[in-house]
C-alpha cells in the first residue's frame, strides 16, 4: 500500500526538519588515528576513531559484533533498544509536538 498525501507530506517534514538540526547542530570531525584492531572490521575501527574524535559518550549501531566490544576509552558502544533505554532514564522528555 502507498503512503497518503498527507503522510508523505508529514514525513517530509520531519525529514527537512531533521536534516535542518543535522546541518545547525552536528559538528564534523576528522577520525582520530588512535583507533586499530579495536573492532572485528576496519570499518568499525573508524567509525570509533571518528566517536573519539568527537568526545562522544555513545555510539550506537545495529552491529552486534561492534557492540560486543561494549566500551572504548569513556564511549559506551550500545544498540539502537539499549540507547533508548538510557535516553529514558537520563532525560526528562516533553512530548515533542510534531
């Protein structure tokens, strides 16, 4: 089945508007050096060196190789449903309005 109008146009939307907050408030970052042989695929390597070099606390991935390394330095490595348990636990959300 295909999506409606008006569904098509939500999620439009809610695309720009993602893509709006991605643009003001995500800051690039080049991957650190530091980072080999941590993960099982050079990929995931650098994309923790990248979450080094950018101070996160989390990184999130659907890779459950990569997530059984568990933590890197301070970066806890966690699935998408764990992330989501943390963000419910650590912040007093408000219903988002759209």
């Amino acid at each position: 089945m295909g999506q409606t109008l008006l569904s098509r146009a939500y999620h439009s939307r809610r695309s720009a508007r993602n893509l709006t907050r991605l643009r003001t408030d995500a800051t690039l970052v080049s991957p650190a050096d530091s980072v080999v042989g941590v993960a099982d695929h050079e990929e995931d390597d650098l994309v923790l060196a990248t979450a080094v070099a950018g101070g996160v606390p989390y990184l999130v991935t659907g890779d459950y190789g990569f997530q059984r390394v568990g933590r890197y330095g301070d970066i806890v490595i966690l699935s998408p449903r764990a992330f989501l348990d943390v963000l419910d636990e650590d912040v007093p959300w408000q219903d988002d309005p759209e």
